[in-house]
C-alpha cells in the first residue's frame, strides 16, 4: 500500500508522517502553523499559511487573521455536568426553564426600553437643532446673510459628532458602526472581543444619539440590533465583567450556548424595536446570525421580538401623547399606506428596479470597501478618526445648505406635512423642499418620501439629493461613530424610486396606479437589499414596517433581483467587512466542489495531545508554548514512537479554558484532602473571562504533581475519520456549533485536529458571473 492517498478500491487509507518532529521541539511558530512533511498527502490543495517574508496587503479579503477564537456551542458533557443534571430533578429543569422565559421577557423589555431612550433623546434634541436652524435661515436670509446660519449648523453638526466619536475613538472602537456584523460573527459562532459588554452598550447608545443629532447620514436602527445583542448577553449572565460584579443569578446559563440563544433573542429583539417588526426580527436573527435554530427557540425569540415592540409602543406613545393608543410600534415609523395596490405589468418594472438597486448597491459597497481599506492604511490614529467624522459632518451640512441655496425648489406651504417649513427664496406662501427634508431626521424624511403627495418634489432636486446622499452615506458609515446604514440606504433608495416614478408619470402620464409613494418604497427596499443583501427579513420587515402585507410579491421579486445583481459583482457590505478583518465566519452552505478534499488534508498535524492523568509542569509548559485551545485526551500510543503517526486512542478533548481552572484551583492529585466540593461551579464562575496562563501561579514543586483530567473533560467529543470530506465536517461544524474536531483514523486513534479556521480557509468567490473555491490565508498579521 501506498504511504497515502486512495487504495485500488478508492478508499481513503490513513497517512503515514515520516520523522515528524515531536511536539516539545517545535518552536511556537512552528506549532501554530504547522504542515504534515507528507507533500504527497497535500499533492492536491496546500495549506497557504504566511511565510515570514510574505507581506499581508492591507485591504486584502482573501486572509483570515488567526487572533479570533471561536466560541464553543457543543455542551461538554463531562463528569460534573453529568453529576449536576443528575442532581437536580424535575424541579430544577421547571425553574431553569422559567427563568429563560423570564429573561426573555427582560431582553424584550430592556430593549424596548434603550430604543426609547435613544428615540426621545434624538427627538428633543433634533427638534432643538432643526427649529432653531429653520428660523435662522428665514431670518438672515432677507439681510443677505446666509453664512450664518450655515455656520450654526456646521456647528450644531459637528459638537455632537465630536462628542460621539471622541466616545467611540477613545473609549469602545468596538461601538462604532451598526455592529450588526460584529453580532453575526458572534452568532456564527467567532469571539469578538468586548463585543457584549456594558461599556460597548453605553458608548454606543451614546454614540448614535450624537450622530443622528449631528446630522450625519446614518440611522439607529442598526445599533439597536447591537444593543438587543449587549443586553441580552448581560441580562442572562448575572455579572457583569465591566464592573466587576457577581449577581450570583442565572448560573446555570453562563455558557457559550446558552448566551448565543440569548443573544439571538437580543438581536430579533433590537429589530423588532428598530422597525415595528417582531416577525421580521425573528427572521433577522435566523436569517443573517444564527448558526443553531430550533422550535423552542423560535418562539422564545419570538416572544422577546412581541415584548419589546409592546413596550416601546406603549412608552412612545405616551411619549407623543396618545397614551394607549398604541401607534409607535417602532423607531422606524414609516406610516401605514392606505389603498396600496399594483398591476401584474408594474412587476417586470419593480424587477428593473431591484436590478437597478443590487448595482447601485455594489457600487455603494465597493466605495466604502475603498474607503474601509484606505482608512486602514492612513487614518490609523484615533485623532485622525475623530477629525475625519467632524470633517464629515461638516461636510454633511454644506452639501445640505448648498442644495437648498442652489436648487430653489418651492411648493405651496400646506402640501407637505414637515415641521419645520423653511421659505429661504422661495415666494410668501410656499416653503423650499430641500430645506424640509434637511431639516429633520432621516427618519422622517424617509416618511416624507414615501407619503408627499405627487409634484411634492421636483425631478432635479431628486436627482441631486440621490447623488449626495449616496456618496455621503457610504462615506459616513465606517467613520468612528455609532451609526447605521439602514435609513440613509433606505433614503437614497426612495428618492430614486420616486425619481422614477417621476419619470414613468412622463410617459404614461394617465397611469392611476403609478403612485410617488409605492415606487419610492420599492426603491428604498432595492437600494437596502443590494446593499445589505438580505432577503427574506427584509420583505418581511418592510412589509411590517408599512402594514401592507399584500405587496409581498412585488417586494421579494424586487430583493431577489437586487441581492442576484449585487452578487454578481461583489459581497455584501457586511460580508465585505467580515472579510477585511479577517474573522473565519462560516457560512450557511460549505463551499461547492470540495467533495475531493478530505480530512486527513485539512486537518493539522502533528497534534498537541495530553494524558489522562498529565504532569502539571508539563501542561504549564504546554499552554506557555502553544495557542490552541483544544487538546484531545488520549491513551499513549501503540505504535512505535520513532515513526509517529497516532497519537493514541482518543479519550476526550480538553479546553484550555478547563485546564486553566483546574491549574488555578490546584486540582492536583497530590491535593485531593484539599479539594473540597468540586463541581461545575468552578468553571461557571470564572467564564467568559478565563485567566491567562501567565496570570495562574504554580509553584515548581506543584509542577512535580499530576492532574487526573477525566473527571473535567469532554469524554465523547464529536470526532471524523480522517477519509471524511469538506463538505461533511462542515456541516458539522455548522450544525452544532463545533469549536475542534479530532480526526481519528480506522482504530480510533487521533492523527489530525481541524478547527473553525481550517474550514474557514476554503471560501468559495464569484465574480462578474464566475466562481471557484479559493484557499485564504491565515495570518498573525491582522
Ligand atoms: P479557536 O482559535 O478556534 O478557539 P484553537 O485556538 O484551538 O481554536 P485555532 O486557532 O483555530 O485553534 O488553530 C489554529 C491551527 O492550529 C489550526 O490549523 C488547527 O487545526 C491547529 N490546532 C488546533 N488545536 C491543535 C492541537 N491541539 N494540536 C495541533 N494543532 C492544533
């Protein structure tokens, strides 16, 4: 037989490694990176890992960086888990169950509550700003005097911007941005650090207030599906590691997947108080996060999504004083559309238009992945940042004032339902559009877009503001500050519906069911899908958020087309940024074609094993020289040790997090009189901030002492034979949230690890129509 490769029956036959160097000798570069010697196991696909004179290209989306670390959805279902579920009995599994329910609740509540907070904060202070500006311009404008309320508003733009990035630059860089990527990367699955904290939470609530009020082209229903995210995973945790504090509640959840339901619930939770849309929130979370789904889930996410619009319905309400009336059932209150219907001929255009939103989309991404890129390698300091978002806030109210000085577009005052109307040039009795839509929040101007009546506005200002705010937005997201690409997406889009609408009034210009409105909602929906590239919460958002279920044809037909266009020429933003930071996401499907590659030429070797029972010196040494965070437990090998090929049968997997506890407890066998109750409260309790090797102390003569880890490991870990394909483990890793799969050979004997990473590393791209399977990078560098 052949040292490797596929027998005459075409079964894959387990590898010999010749004069692999044990695993004490290797440096640590050598163990986090390593390479079988066999070259004809890797005769298909090599491993591409960064040589030392390999220069990583800032911007590249073909690397992952090798600093992310997984999260850990597979229970491990050790000694002392098994021996507390025998414990606690029936009355245990009710009063965990409730507390679940309960918590959801809270999420939902907490949510809702954040969200108004955000909204009311947004609300006064903007009406402050726009009220005042609005009087001022119709003030200096008859003394010739413009450039001072154009000074007014650069100034009231760029305080709040300052303050807010100054937040997010100097405090949590974490908080800026939507964060909606950060919460998907932590649904699938990726540690990102200090995603879920309280400091991120309060920065970043702080954070879009700023930004919204500061004029800058963004939105805070991003945010809030980030916020739902913090609160979710603080509430079920009952600690808080920012400040430190132990509530001794909820114990029992304090584990990675445990928190991802939670979070998941968080997230709907946030969409549901963005947009008014439960359903669409539990799709937001199935649709673009979560990696695990079931049915009691569902309904828990459900039930939190209900809650939180519910109270933020009913706060807001009596915020606007129709106490019980119910009719702010989210931020994003686009108005109900009365009469809304369409014509079987109206669907080919909705699809031109969907086309039209998925290249203008990727148009919009690939300017800001430019941007992203060009901010990496030049606006590195935090300074630089801060400057950069007071740049274009300033920006952002220039372009603003020179399109209401310059395009004098004047309606008859009564006709728009704006707050603040401005007459600037315009005639006693009318009132300048551009100046309506200015001055006040993207929000509402979204509304007004999709409610003016026709003739509201005219076809130039139209095109103007498109191109504006287009390029604004794309410039503004990604600046150091909290803020989201859904509403200035979602503006662009309606302005360039009704632009067409315009147009198609035009040609047929007795066409009853050509409304402004109905257009610019399909052209906000084409312009946000193609830049986002979600589909199914999307319909089923904008289908909440206008109450107008019957238009859910027009509306998927429109995101299909628009996510099939934007696909064609590049990812979306979301997974565009993924990929410029490295994270190894995994998505729903393995790449195609990679049937033909199996285990045994994924997997890395040699494997850094332990003993059952293991000298303590010799773990210290081991977690000081290597990074992994797994380790298979394993008998000692039967085979010859000159020629290492196994590492004996497997036993278990061991997590490094464990080994740490059980270092820093001193669980030695030497010890035991000393041990007292040991159960799985000890590791509860220091998670999800485990201690670093260097930070647990160990005598030399505790070095001599050995530790019995069977009692502590995972003692059936999911494992592979090493003839396994791509696709298959995979699916495994997708499906149960897995973190590190050993792969055994025919006799149960570990001969590979494969992890996230190695996985993650073949990535399927598609370009202009093409596609193929590509092999990243891992590098330390990014
Ligand atoms: P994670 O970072 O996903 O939490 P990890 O730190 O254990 O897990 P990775 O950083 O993903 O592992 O691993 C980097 C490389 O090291 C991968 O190619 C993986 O196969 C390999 N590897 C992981 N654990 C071991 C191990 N115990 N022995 C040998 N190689 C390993």
């Amino acid at each position: 037989m052949s040292e490797s490769g596929a027998n005459g029956d075409g079964e894959i036959r387990p590898t010999r490694f010749r004069n692999l160097p044990s695993v004490n000798s290797l440096s640590q570069e050598e163990l986090i990176v390593t390479e079988p010697e066999n070259t004809e196991l890797l005769s298909s696909i090599r491993r591409r890992v960064q040589s030392s004179s390999e220069k990583i290209e800032t911007g590249s989306l073909n690397v992952l960086s090798a600093k992310y670390e997984s999260l850990d959805y597979d229970t491990c279902e050790n000694y002392l888990f098994l021996d507390e579920e025998r414990k606690k009995g029936y009355r245990f599994i009710v009063k965990k169950n409730l507390a679940r329910w309960f918590i959801f609740l809270l999420i939902g509540m907490v949510t809702a509550l954040i969200a108004c907070a955000i909204d009311i904060s947004i609300e006064e202070l903007s009406q402050l700003k726009y009220a005042s500006l609005s009087k001022s311009v119709d003030e200096y404008v008859t003394q010739g005097k413009l450039h001072i309320p154009y000074f007014f508003w650069v100034l009231y733009n760029v305080i709040p911007v300052l303050i807010g990035s100054i937040l997010v630059a100097y405090v949590e860089p974490i908080a800026s941005g939507s964060g909606i990527p950060q919460v998907k990367c932590y649904l699938n699955g990726v540690k990102i650090p200090r995603v879920v904290r309280i400091k991120t939470l309060f920065v970043k609530s702080v954070g879009v207030v700023c930004s919204v009020v500061g004029g800058l082209a963004g939105g805070k229903e991003g945010p809030m599906i980030h916020s739902g995210a913090v609160v979710a995973a603080g509430l079920s945790q009952g600690k808080s590691t920012t400040f430190n504090r132990d509530f001794k509640i909820f114990k029992y959840f304090r584990e990675d997947h445990e928190k991802r339901d939670f979070v998941s619930g968080g997230a709907a939770a946030g969409v549901s108080a963005a947009f008014g849309a439960p359903v669409g929130g539990v799709l937001f979370s199935l649709e673009e996060g979560t990696s695990f789904w079931n049915q009691s889930l569902t309904w828990r996410t459900f039930f939190a999504s209900v809650i939180s619009t519910f109270t933020l319905n009913v706060v807001l309400s009596t915020y606007h004083g129709v106490p019980g009336d119910l009719s702010y059932p989210g931020l994003l209150n686009l108005g109900k559309f009365e009469n809304f219907s369409y014509e079987v001929y109206e669907l080919p255009i909705f699809v031109l238009m969907g086309a039209l939103g998925g290249l203008l989309g990727a148009l919009w991404n690939h300017f800001n992945y430019k941007l992203s890129v060009f901010r990496m390698r030049y606006i590195r300091k935090r300074w630089l940042k801060v400057i950069e978002a007071c740049i274009v806030a300033a920006v952002s109210a220039t372009l603003g004032f020179l399109m209401m000085f310059l395009l004098n577009d004047c309606k008859p005052l009564g006709q728009d339902p704006t707050k603040y109307p401005t007459q600037l040039y315009c005639q006693d009795g009318q009132y300048n559009v551009l100046a309506s839509i200015w001055f006040q929040t993207p929000e509402a101007s979204v509304r007004s877009l999709f409610h003016d009546p026709p003739n509201t506005h005219n076809a130039t200002s139209l095109a103007f503001f498109v191109v504006v705010y287009f390029f604004l937005s794309s410039w503004t997201f990604g600046l150091a500050s909290s803020n989201g690409l859904f509403i200035p997406t979602l503006l662009t889009g309606a302005a360039w519906g009704r632009l067409i609408s315009v147009g198609l009034f035009r040609i047929i210009p007795d066409a009853v069911l050509i409304h402004p409105g109905k257009y610019a909602m399909i052209g906000a929906a084409a312009q946000l899908g193609g830049v986002v590239r979600m589909t199914i919460s999307l319909t089923v958002i904008i289908m909440e958020t206008t109450g107008n279920i019957s238009f859910a044809l027009p509306l998927i037909l429109t995101l299909i087309a628009a996510k099939w266009t934007g696909d064609f020429f590049n990812e979306g933003i979301y997974d565009t940024l993924i990929q410029l930071s490295g994270v190894p996401l995994l998505p729903w499907e393995p790449p195609p074609l990679v049937h033909n590659i199996y285990a045994s030429e994924v997997m890395s070797h040699p494997v850094v094993t332990l003993k059952c029972v293991e000298n303590v010196g010799h773990i210290v040494e081991l977690l000081k020289l290597t990074s992994y965070n797994g380790f298979p437990v394993v008998d000692p090998p039967l085979t010859d040790q000159s020629e290492v090929t196994t590492y004996g049968r497997i036993r278990g997997l061991i997590l490094r997090s464990q080994l740490i506890v059980i270092l820093k407890k001193k669980i030695f066998n030497e010890n035991s009189d000393f041990w007292g109750d040991i159960n799985v409260g000890i590791f509860r309790d220091e998670y999800p901030r485990y201690p670093t090797i260097e930070q647990v102390c160990v005598s030399e003569v505790e070095k001599t002492y050995s530790i019995d880890l069977r009692p502590f490991m995972n003692p059936s870990p999911y494992t592979v034979l090493h003839s396994s394909s791509l696709p298959r483990m995979f699916r495994l890793f997708r499906a149960l949230g897995l973190r590190h799969l050993p792969i055994v050979n025919d006799t149960n004997e570990v001969i590979g690890m494969v992890t996230r990473k190695d996985l993650a590393r073949y990535r399927v791209w598609r370009h202009r129509g093409r596609m193929g399977v590509e092999e990243l990078l891992i590098s330390k560098e990014i």
